[in-house]
C-alpha cells in the first residue's frame, strides 16, 4: 500500500518519462522529478514536466519541438490517464477513479498514520525552540516562536525522527541581574502571575536606571558576580529565573506546547564545556589574538567561508553569548568531553515528562546526540547562528555543520511597532492576553451555537476553539514573513481558518453520525462533479505536504493545506447530497469520501497542534 497516493502518482509520472528518453536515446542532465510541478490552470493537467527546457541546452533543439517528440514517445500507465503537450511543457492528466480507490483505500487503512514516513527512522532530531529570557511572561511574539517549534517537532515526529525538544533558559545575561535588582528593590509588586510581576518591575527598573547613574553601577555588580557563578546572588537569580519559568510553562501547556529539556544557560556555562570548546577552536587557524582596540580579546576568523569576524571573549575575559551557543550547539551533536546532569523537572498536564540540566542532577546519554539541529530564532540572530555554525566546520565537523539549521522567522509587531521588554509594550498583548480573549470570544459564538448545550460543553468548546484560533494565527505564515497583530483578524472566528477547519471537521463527524448505517459497495468512477474531483486529488497530497514541510521547515504549509481542504469539502457539501444521495452506491461512496475527509483534517489539526472537536 503506497503511504502517499501522490506521490504514487509522481513515480508513476517518473517512470513514463524515463521510459521514453530511453526510447528516445535522450540523456537530461537533471532527473525527471526535479521537473515536476503543477500547472497553474487544472485544465492544463495535474503535473507537467518542464524537462525540454533542460534538454534543449543539451541536445540544441527547440523545447517545443523536444516536448511534441515526447509527448509521442510517452505511453500511460498506472495512475496516467493521458498526456497532453502545451507548448514546451508535457502535462500529465491523473487517473481520478483509479486515485480515488487508491487514495480512500489507504487513508481508511492508515488512520491517523496517513500523512506518516519512516523517512527519519533511526534518526534524532533536537529543536531548540521559545528561549525566552526568565524575566517577563511570553509576549505574542515568544507564542510565534513556540508554536513554529512545536509544529515542526510535530511534523518531524510524522516523518519518523525521533525528536528531542529543548527550551534554552538565559539566565546569565543583563536582563536577569536587572530583574534580580529590581525584585530586591522594588517593595510595592503587583498581583499578576509571577512572570507578569517579573516583567511589570523589570520595566520599572529600566525606567529608573535612565534616571539614576549608580543603579547602573549595581546593575553591573550583580551581572559580575552572576558571571562568577559563585555566592549568594547567583542562588537568588537561579530561584528568581525558576519561578519565572514555572509561570512561562502554564502559558505553554495552555498553549500546547511540550518541552522534553529546560537547558540553563548557566549550568552549560559551569560544565566546562565552553572552556573545552574555547580550546579547541584556539588549536585551529581560525582563533587569533585581538591587536590594538581589540587588545585582549579571542576573535574567530571565518573570512575562509565567507563571513566576518566575531569576538568570542571580550578583553575582560568574559565569553559573549555566541561562544556559549558554539559549546551549546557541539553538545547537542554530542561532540563535547563536557557534559550536564539531568533531573526530572516536571510531569505536565499532557502526560510529558520535562528535564532540566541542574548542577546536582545525574549524567545521562539521553539527551542531545543528534543527527540534525534546528535551531528557531529569529531572523535578525542570521550572522551569529552563520557563525555557530561555521565554527562546527572551522572544527572540521562538516556533517554537523551540514544538519545544522536555522529556522528562522520574522516577528510579530503591533500596528505601533515592535514588542520590547524593557518598555513593557508586550502589556495586553502576552500569550496569556491573547488566549484568554480568544477564549472570551469564542464563548459568545459557541453561547450563540448551541444554547442548550451544557455549561461545560460551552466552557471546552471554548477553550479549544479560542486556543485553536491564536495556534492557527501564528503558525499560518511563511515564517519568513512578518505578521502584524491585530485583534480583529487574529481573533476573527469568521475568517480564521483554525475555527473553521475545526468546524468542517465537527460538520464531517455529524454527517457520519446522523448516517448511522455506512458502508456497501460502489464502483471507482463513481465520482462525477469536479467538487469530489478536487477533494479525492487534495486528500492524496497530504502526505506530500507533510513531506513537504519537514524537508524544507516549512511549518505553515499542513495549516494551509487543512484550510484548502475545509473549504474544498465545505463547498462540497453545500453541492453534492450526502445521506440523501440519488443511489444506495453514489450514498455509500460520499459517505466513505467524508469519513476520509475527517480523518485527514484530524491528522492535519494534529500537526499544528489544533484540537480537532467532534461538535461544536
């Protein structure tokens, strides 16, 4: 049984191809498949192959002419109904009730597998992913890190990868020796949650250290003594970043998110594993000795791949972050001596056992030791993850460096500009915010769908809905574009898709509940309208959109497809009787299309992490 109907399709597609250059005694310089793609219009065919434009630089004839040869030479088989030749493109035309019994055949089969590979069987991947520093609650934009994380270990869960998911926690920089302060100082807190308090005085502070010279010289003192990593403040600010932690955690259960590991950044500091990476890298050409201004300082050359210079410890002798991130990123290959101790941290509401690296903790050859690393930060972290990564192959590490992989995003921004912690303008707009309104919000809309219903329906239906709405929100851009929020469109139950999506999958279940006897035999080309066309074509590609999306780390792209689909079985419904169809056969087949239908939007909600109810 073929896990990917489409993709069926595509060998099939392959397979002619190759036959006739065979016949034809022509050799393309790049395969068959790295030339398929679809046409814009589905009149002109479900694949075309733009192989005669490569063919042309080789054999100096016309792609027209090349494609008209083709075209003649190719014979269909398997899933090809025929073939058609436009111009310089050869356009392949799938045979719909043979992809139809195929496509119904193995979702029905598959289940909740359909979508699934065993292409990263064997293998292990660690996502870093939220890395929000321990001194303020998550602001929308953390929520667009996290949910881009997750979907991704989700994804890559499906392709069969083993996934390890690591939150990284700063507990060492600027920022916590100024929370540190501030908590100290400021006497009158805030009732809020802990990391709400933490954030609201972590402003304050910064408002006041504009004003007062010597609380920057205190700021200064508590930053060397946490840098020193020993006494009394260092204890503080680890308990201090602790319970900040704890309050960021209740934001990600509610948002579905997991972690397997907290990896603080001072426990990597302490491990001896920057002091070993700093040595290794000093043994190879690229580490020199600052000269003049920069008198003191460690500076790694990388002019040899391309990219500028950056100093990895500073005259002072403190190391800068991206020294840390070198060390931290060879660990989680498992290429370091050094190593961290581990303890169970906590057993979260979904069942998922968290780790934390912890000074007493115990060793362990659980974590790290991966084959790829995708690293999500944020777009404007391009030149300092260049650097972590090159220093891998400065390292002579080519395999690292090669599964090394920065998914990067663009942030979230308000109409009014950027989010800043130090300014506190994440103030109403924090993961927590935002769910709770989208909560509010989707309580009215269920009150106004079902008033009989249960309180506690209500009050569930509305928790998913609302958190499906924000998870959808984030994770529906190309990661490489900026979003700007706003409440009318991220929240807009109307034209949201992750609402949407939700409710063709509760329509799909009430159709097959109200059904109560399924099954009996029908025939393959019983499909006619190009409504069940469309649907029996989008329900073979998922897996080639899973695919897809892990290959390129493309988290966006199952959240699209579940939107397409909603609305092609949407439009379907409102043209094609289902329970009332005109024969017992055309009513079993419709009823099989939407059990199929329910499947597929339930495995494609499950990718990015979206509940997907039963009724609504």
């Amino acid at each position: 049984m073929a896990a990917s109907p489409w993709g069926e399709f595509k060998h099939d597609v392959c397979d002619a191809l190759e036959a006739a250059l065979s016949k034809l005694g022509w050799k393309p310089p790049v395969g068959p498949e790295e030339t398929l793609e679809e046409p814009p219009d589905p009149k002109l065919g479900d694949l075309a192959t733009r192989l005669c434009f490569e063919l042309a630089k080789a054999l100096h004839k016309s792609p027209m002419w090349l494609a008209a040869e083709l075209g003649k030479a190719i014979k269909p088989a398997g899933l090809i109904a025929r073939v058609e030749v436009a111009d310089s493109y050869v356009n392949f035309f799938v045979d719909v009730p043979k992809l139809a019994e195929l496509t119904l055949r193995t979702i029905e089969r598959a289940d909740t597998k359909f979508g699934c590979f065993d292409i990263g069987k064997g293998k292990k991947a660690v996502i870093e992913h939220t890395s929000v520093n321990p001194t303020k609650p998550l602001h929308i934009g953390h929520g667009r890190n996290a949910v881009i994380g997750d979907t991704m270990a989700r994804i890559l869960r499906a392709l069969g990868h083993g996934v390890e998911v690591q939150n990284y926690i700063d507990d060492m920089g600027r920022q916590v020796a100024e929370a540190l302060l501030a908590y100290r100082l400021i006497k009158r807190k805030p009732r809020a949650k802990f990391d709400h308090v933490l954030g609201l005085i972590y402003t304050d502070m910064h408002k006041r250290l504009g004003q007062d010279p010597k609380l920057e010289q205190q700021v200064r003192r508590v930053l060397a003594q946490l840098e020193r990593g020993k006494g009394a403040p260092v204890r503080r600010a680890r308990q201090l970043a602790e319970r900040c932690v704890e309050a960021n955690l209740e934001t990600t259960d509610r948002l579905g998110v997991s972690y397997d590991l907290l990896a603080w950044e001072s426990d990597i500091a302490r491990s001896g594993m920057l002091k070993e990476t700093l040595e290794r890298l000093r043994a190879t050409q690229y580490v020199i000795e600052g000269t003049g201004e920069r008198a003191g300082t460690l500076i790694l050359r990388l002019a040899d791949f391309g990219i500028g210079d950056k100093i990895l410890v500073r005259s002072g002798g403190t190391a800068v972050y991206t020294a840390r991130d070198i060390a931290y990123q060879l660990w989680k290959f498992g290429r370091t001596k050094a190593g961290l101790r581990f303890k169970l941290h906590s057993k979260r509401p979904d069942g998922m056992r968290t780790y934390t690296t912890a000074q007493r903790g115990r060793s362990s050859a659980k974590f790290g030791r991966a084959d790829k690393v995708i690293n999500v930060v944020g777009a404007e972290q391009r030149f300092p993850q260049q650097v972590v990564f090159t220093a891998l192959k400065a390292l002579g590490l080519e395999k690292e460096h090669g599964n090394s992989h920065h998914l990067a995003y663009e942030h979230v921004w308000l109409p009014s500009g950027r989010f800043s912690g130090r300014k506190g303008t994440w103030v109403g707009f924090s993961v927590d915010d935002v769910i709770e309104e989208a909560v509010a919000r989707a309580h009215v809309v269920v009150e106004e769908h079902a008033p009989k219903a249960s309180e506690r329906f209500k009050r569930e239906a509305a928790e998913l809905v609302g958190v499906g709405a924000v998870r959808y929100s984030l994770v529906c851009t190309s990661p490489e574009k900026r979003i700007t929020f706003r409440w009318e469109e991220a929240l807009n139950f109307n034209r949201n898709s992750g609402p949407a999506v939700q409710y063709s999958h509760a329509r799909a279940c009430s159709i097959l509940k109200k059904a109560k006897r399924r099954g009996g035999k029908h025939p393959s080309d019983v499909f006619k309208l190009s409504e069940e066309e469309r649907l029996i074509k989008l329900l073979a590609k998922f897996p080639e959109v899973v695919r897809e999306a892990g290959e390129k780390l493309q988290p966006n792209l199952p959240a699209l497809y579940a939107a397409d689909l909603a609305l092609a079985f949407n439009t379907f419904y409102e043209a094609a009787p289902v329970i009332e169809a005109g024969t017992a056969e055309l009513r079993a087949a419709r009823l099989r299309l939407v059990n199929c239908i329910r499947i597929v939007l339930h495995n494609a909600l499950d990718l990015v992490g979206i509940v997907a109810p039963k009724r609504m």
